[in-house]
C-alpha cells in the first residue's frame, strides 16, 4: 500500500501504530521511509519522535498526550516536520504558537472513530479555524469522503487526513481530489 502511495503521489503518510513494539515499529519505519526515499511524499510516525528520528523518518504527528511540540522542535532541525492533532480553535493556536508545521482538526463530520476524537466539530468549526491562522496548514479529519472533501477544502483546509477513504489500495480516489483541490 505505502508503494501504491509513493507511486501516486501522495504527499504525507502518517505511520499510526500504536500496539507495535518499539523495535518492529522501527522496523516498518525504516522499510516505509526507504519506499518514499527520492519521492515526493513525506514519513511521519504517530507519537513516537525517538522511533522518526532512528528511522529517518520526515517527521512526527503529535496527540494531545504527546511530548509538546515545542520540545521536538527545539530537539529537531526545522526540516523536521511537525504536525499535531487539535479539537478546539484554541489547541490549534497552542500548537502552531509551539512550533507545530500543521495541525489536523477534526473530527469535522461523524465517524465511526468517535470514541477516539469525540463529537463532530463542523465545518463552521473548521472555517474558525482556518480563518484564525491565515496560510497556516489545516488538515481536516474525521468522516472525510469524496462527497464532503470539497466542503473541507472551502471551509479553508490544506487538506485531509482520513483512514477509511484511503483504503482503496488502485488510489482512485487521488485524482477526484486532486480535481477538488
């Protein structure tokens, strides 16, 4: 799959493996950054700055229970790419004030994943949001379709992060949004 992505373009992919050990989180790090090595699209590990940096992965995405962004940034060169996920107007601020790259707001729509990110906070959420940080990027999460993707990006977001869409390995969906964005 993360072939299939390199190939296609895809600009960001987020390695978000919670249950791994360190040492086959490393693992697939390390495999996942040598398919994307010479491409365009980028590596982050969820939450893990020691397993990005051993790895050479591009960058970290960060949780509200992660080390601070300020702290991997002031540990990090600025080619380090730092993102953070936000639910509020203000923790987006909080994060892009620490040194954060990109934030991922959401969850924008309902998704099964509620129990994890909480209510639907709205495209008028989503608009405070980007409209609050001119020019800063704004990743739009949580029940992102090819239906409402487009409202994403009018609200204001750079883009989307999604897990579900991004399932269908032939990256069908790759050229409808390049078409929306």
């Amino acid at each position: 799959m993360i072939e299939a992505a390199v190939a296609s373009g895809v600009q960001l992919v987020q390695i978000r493996e919670k249950s791994l050990t360190a040492r086959v989180l490393y693992e697939l790090t390390t495999r996942v950054v040598a398919i994307a090595k010479g491409s365009s699209t980028r590596v982050l590990v969820n939450d893990r700055f020691d397993i990005a940096r051993a790895a050479g992965a591009d960058g970290v995405h960060l949780t509200s229970r992660s080390l601070p962004a300020r702290e991997i940034r002031r540990i990090s060169n600025d080619n380090f790419l730092i993102g953070v996920s936000t639910h509020s107007l203000q923790t987006s601020l909080d994060a892009r004030a620490d040194g954060a790259d990109f934030v991922v707001f959401g969850p924008v729509f309902e998704t099964p994943s509620k129990q994890i990110f909480g209510e639907p906070q709205g495209l008028a959420k989503l608009r405070e949001v980007t409209n609050a940080s001119p020019g800063f990027p704004v990743l739009a999460i949580g029940g992102i379709n090819l239906d409402n993707a487009a409202d994403c990006f009018r609200a204001g977001a750079s883009g989307i992060a999604a897990i579900r869409l991004f399932q269908d390995t032939n990256f069908q969906w790759l050229s409808k949004l390049n078409q929306l964005y």
